[in-house]
C-alpha cells in the first residue's frame, strides 16, 4: 500500500484501507468478492504469515484487519495481540471456518471486535459497517471528553455535529442530551432533562445500568462498553450499544455514555442463536439446544424437587416411506411429527428433532403419568390428521431422577424403552418403571 496524502483524508473521503490475514488465495479472493458486492471502496493488503502481518501493521495505518483463526503454527489472536502491543486501536474481525462457540465467545471477551463464518461471508459487509460505527463512536468519545476539558462550547458543538448518541447523566439525572439522542429516543432535549433514567431504561436493562454505575463509583475510571435496552417516547424497545466514563461536570461526577442503535442488529443475532439451535428441516430444537434445555431443567428440579420427563419418539417404517413414496414425502411425514408435537405440547416443553426419524421431547415439572398421558394425545392427533401415508410412532418415556440424573443415563433409559417397543412391533408406550400400555 503506497503512502499518499490521501491517506490523511477523514475515512468517508477515501478508499479503506483493509489488511486481510489469510494463507488461502481461494478464501482470499472469496473475501474481497464480498467487499466488492457490497459496493465497499477499498484498498486491501494481504499478509499471509505472522511476520509479514507485523512488518505491515507496524508500517502501515489501517482502517480495518481481516483475519482467519487457524494458520499452521498460530492464530488471528496472535496477530491480534501484536495489534494490542502496539497500543492500536484498528477494528479487528476474524473470519473463519467453523470456530465452536467457547472458542468464539473466548475470542469476543479478549476483545476482538467480531467473527464471521467463512460459509457466511454474505454478512461480512454489515460486521464491517457495524465495528466500523463503533470505532467512530470510540474516537468520538476521546474526542468529546478532550473538549468537555477544553471548554463546554466546544463540547456543544462536536456532540451536536455527530450521528452517534450522546448523553451526559449525574445519578438518575441527565445533564446533556444531543440531537441523536432525541432521535433514538423519540424525547425533546428538554423531555430528557426532565426525565429520571429509570423511565427510559427497560425493566429488563436496569441491572445492568446500576452495575455500570457501582463499578464508577468503586473507582474504576476506564471506559466501559455494555449494550442495553430503552423504551422511547413511543413504548417501542430499542437496543443500544453504549460506552460510559466517568468525567466531572461542575466539580461532581458524572458518567458520559456515547453510542449508537444496535436493534437490527440484536435481531439478526437472535435469529442467528436461532437458526443454529434449530433443525433445519422441522424447525424444532436441535440435539445441542435439547441438552441445554436438558441442564436447565436438572437445575430447576434439583431446585423444586420436582420431577420432569424425556420422551424419545421415532417414527415407524422411515426408509419404507421414502422406498415407496419418495424422500420428499418422507420429509414430510417428519414434518407432520413435529407439527402435531407443537400442537399438543406446551409452551414450556423443549421439542427436538435429534436426526433421521429421531425426536425426543423434555416435559417439566411432569411426572411419569403426564407424560404419558400426553403420549396418548400425540399417537391419537397423528393418527386423525387426514393424510396419507398413515403414520405410528414408537415412544419410550424416562423420568428424572429416578431414571437417570445425567443426559446419557435418562436418554438411554427412554431409548431401551422405546427400543423394547420397536421388538415388539411399535404401536405400543412402553414406561419406565411404570409398565406397558397399547396405544389405540
């Protein structure tokens, strides 16, 4: 990347300037398609061993780093850690192949602004829109308690020239509110300053505001950044990222937050968390979300001494379906399983589908007779729904804890069952400790 003088221009008057981490041309040439689908002016370098990334990153400024997780000998958080040596503050994204959630989650917590799944390279565009916003609202901060030590003027005019969010509060009372505050939170200038923080604050937030406020007040004058929800004028929930430090305004301490909405954002995150825990073909919980709801439940029972049920649930005759009538009508006897589990399970009930012709449900606060019990309702629903080919399912019900206190122990325990049943020809409910009933 040759220096020029348009490398000194403000970011939105020049190219951005990108250093992609990458030892794979073909992932190389993937990535900067993206940028270009996305219409984003760029200039790119390429570092492809952590020598070459430090000769760069040490010579050159950049906008942005790109970065895979896993090179032959070290990490992106290798290369990360020598941005941080460096005292430099450029937006660093990893973009990777399969990760696994402790590792990227351990990744966010030391710091790394994002990371995108190389199989999801389509959302790269907005993760560089959204770690871009929060740099400038970074600097923006810096800036903007430079100029509140400077003199309130120049405080004014910098905080009223910004689209980022911009409020100062002395307790429950704020002091400053800019004009994208007033836009975000649908309140005049004037409602805000009248206005206690607790009626903007969601209920559900509220915890997390008064953490903020106690650690300032034990003394910890870094910046803090945590995302929170506020109701607007309206009653509408929104979602912002904000970043707060403690400054002083009229020789008492305040706390100046900066930020911006993050609402779109937090819905495609939980519509990712979503898709991630569901099967793709029932929309049901997958094998992973029914282990946590699994842990969940052992928690709240140990709690409650109260007992809950698993039930596991195979569909008879699968490959005779698909033999006779084809995979797609085979998918759709699945799916006519799970709708009819939606139809007569509960709310609170964990319904997943764990492959193949496998379900198995968690029902809390359910004893051995409710489960069975709700059994009987699905066997007989399945069998009404009016479509052809007609389909039985072989069941088998465990009960925590008397028949296992661990996932493995209560599966198998519902599976012995149930296979038992399936020796016998399905059509039949057999109960852990409880006996075998014919289901009609």
């Amino acid at each position: 990347m040759t220096k020029d003088p348009s490398t000194d221009a403000p970011r939105s008057e020049r190219p951005l300037r990108i250093l992609l981490v990458e030892d794979d041309e073909v992932d190389v040439a993937l990535c900067l398609l993206e940028l270009r689908k996305a219409r984003i002016n760029f200039q790119c370098n390429v570092a492809s061993s952590l020598e070459e990334f430090s000769k760069k990153v040490s010579t050159e400024e950049y906008d942005l780093i790109l970065s895979d997780y896993r090179f032959r000998g070290w990490t992106g958080m290798d290369a990360f850690a020598l941005v941080l040596k460096q005292e430099k503050h450029t937006p660093f994204i990893l973009v990777t192949g399969l990760l696994g959630d402790e590792v990227a989650v351990e990744c966010l917590r030391n710091g790394v602004d994002d990371y995108i799944l190389k199989e999801h390279l389509d959302r790269l565009p907005l993760a560089i829109n959204r770690v871009l916003r929060e740099s400038e609202a970074i600097e923006l901060r810096i800036s903007a308690e430079a100029a509140l030590r400077e003199s309130e003027a120049k405080f004014r005019k910098l905080a009223e020239a910004t689209n980022s969010l911009m409020l100062i509060y002395q307790g429950t009372e704020c002091k400053y509110a800019n004009r994208a505050a007033e836009i975000v939170t649908g309140y005049t200038q004037e409602e805000l300053l009248a206005a206690s923080s607790w009626e903007i604050i969601h209920p559900d937030s509220r915890d997390v505001l008064v953490e903020q406020g106690l650690t300032h007040l034990q003394g910890d004058r870094a910046p803090k950044r945590f995302e929170i929800k506020i109701l607007t004028k309206e009653g509408v929930a929104k979602w912002l990222e904000l970043t707060i430090v403690l400054i002083e305004l009229d020789a008492k301490p305040a706390g100046l937050f900066t930020g911006f909405e993050i609402t779109g954002r937090k819905y495609a995150e939980d519509e990712i968390r979503r898709l991630m825990a569901s099967d793709p073909l029932t929309g049901l919980f997958n094998l992973r979300r029914l282990k946590e709801g699994f842990d969940q439940e052992v928690k709240r029972s140990t709690r409650n001494l109260r007992s809950f049920a698993m039930v596991c649930l195979d569909l008879d005759g699968l490959k005779s379906i698909n033999d006779a009538h084809g995979h797609l009508t085979g998918s759709r006897a699945l799916c006519r399983v799970a709708n009819v589990l939606r139809s007569q399970c509960r709310s609170i009930d964990i319904l997943s589908r764990n492959g193949g012709d496998e379900f198995v449900l968690i029902l809390p606060d359910t004893p051995a007779a409710g489960a069975h019990q709700l059994a009987r309702r699905i066997c007989r629903r399945l069998s009404t729904d009016g479509q052809q080919p007609a389909l039985t399912l072989s069941l088998g019900i465990a009960v925590f804890p008397e028949d296992g206190e661990t996932y493995e122990e209560l599966f198998n325990a519902a599976d012995r069952a149930l296979y038992k049943m399936k020796q016998q020809g399905g059509g039949k409910l057999l109960l852990c400790n409880v006996g075998d009933v014919t289901i009609q």
